[in-house]
C-alpha cells in the first residue's frame, strides 16, 4: 500500500472513530425501547416548527378548521438537564408545548393537536421581567379566572419561569420564539411506540429560584 493510501485510509479511520466517539457522547439514553440524545447539528427551529411560514390551525366547536392569523408572541417549554436547558422533543417529531398569542386569544398548543384560544381578559406588565395574562379558566368548571405569571430569568435568552397555578403544570421554564436559539435539543427517540418518555430531568424548585432572585 502506499504511503499516500495509508495516510487516506489512517485518516478516514480516525474520522470515524472521532465521529462515534461524538454521537455516543450526545448520547443521554440507549437501549430498550427508545434513546435519548442530544442533537447538536441541526437548528432547533426545525424541530419546533416544521413548517415555520405556516399558521397555527385548530378544529372550533363546530368542527371548522381555524388559523391563528395575527400572532404576537410565542412560548415554547424547555427542560432542565444538569444544570443546562434543552429543548425537549418527545415521542419523536411530535413537536412541542407551546403558549401562543394571537387574535386577543391565549392558545396552549400540544404536541400533534392544538385547541381553540381562549380570550385574554387583561394583560398586566408589572415590570420589564414580570408580566401575566389573565384568561378564562376552561379547564375547570368555575368563574375563577386563570392567570398566568411570566418571570423573566434570562434576559439575553428571553427564559422564564411560567406561574401557572391553575393549569395542568403550576410551574415550567419557557423561551420566547426567535429567529436563533442557543439551545440544543434533547431528542427521545421511540423505535417502536411512542409510549416511553424520558423524565429524568432536573428535580427544580422553582419557587426557591423565584424566591431568591426578588421575584416574590
């Protein structure tokens, strides 16, 4: 073999060993029903919008599909893994918890379906880190009206913690939408059926954080 040979194959060798050491050391979980890893290639935008130019669309009461034609801000939860945020794609490419405002109207946007918006009754802006809207609480059959809190604890990333204490999670880090995010994603990729999820994260107490930074 000559040397010119040797040095091309050596040096396709050490590129693959390199290549497999750096998936295995994005690698969260493997084995048994699904993996759990962290794509560092690949823009996070693609995962939470697959189609980022088209609207949010919903099926009304009626049955009638509906777009969100005037959105004004969006929200999309991120997870907590050693001290380090994540976007969180679970069950595949599902896509993501949202909060989405748009038409005057509050929107939660699950993963594979989305729901009517429900009308923001007021919005209040305590300060440039705090602010909530108050809307309708549909999830119980009561006249208590839902609020929920924002508290802004990065400010260059625009997180915050989510104070939602009527809503199915009292308590959850979000981002604002951008063009660009620092985050990487934490796939949980299911080989076969998208019934195991990953829920080691971090064991936070979010109302220590918010206690300690001033913020109640």
């Amino acid at each position: 073999m000559k040397s010119s040979t040797k040095l091309i194959f050596y040096s396709l060798a050490i590129l693959i060993i390199t290549s497999c050491s750096l998936i295995k050391s994005h690698l969260i979980q493997e084995g048994g029903p699904h993996d759990v890893y962290i794509d560092k290639k690949n823009e996070p935008y693609l995962y939470i919008d697959s189609k980022p130019q088209s609207k949010y669309r919903f099926i009304n009461k009626l049955g009638i599909e509906k777009e969100i034609k005037d959105i004004s801000k969006q929200w999309i939860k991120i997870e907590q893994l050693k001290r380090e945020f994540y976007f969180h794609l679970s069950f595949g490419n599902g896509g993501m918890y949202k909060f989405v405002i748009g038409d005057n109207k509050f929107y939660e946007i699950f993963p594979l379906e989305s729901a009517p918006g429900t009308p923001i009754l007021k919005y209040t802006q305590k300060s440039d880190t705090v602010f909530s809207y108050t809307i309708k609480n549909q999830l119980q059959e009561t006249d208590k009206e839902r609020i929920i809190n924002f508290y802004i604890i990065d400010k260059q990333q625009q997180i915050a913690i989510v104070e939602d204490l009527d809503g199915f999670v009292p308590y959850r880090f979000m981002i604002a939408a951008q063009k660009k995010y620092n985050l990487p994603v934490l796939i949980n990729y299911c080989r076969e059926r998208r019934l195991v999820e990953f829920m080691d994260f971090d064991k936070v107490d979010f109302k220590k954080i918010l206690k300690d930074r001033g913020f109640i």
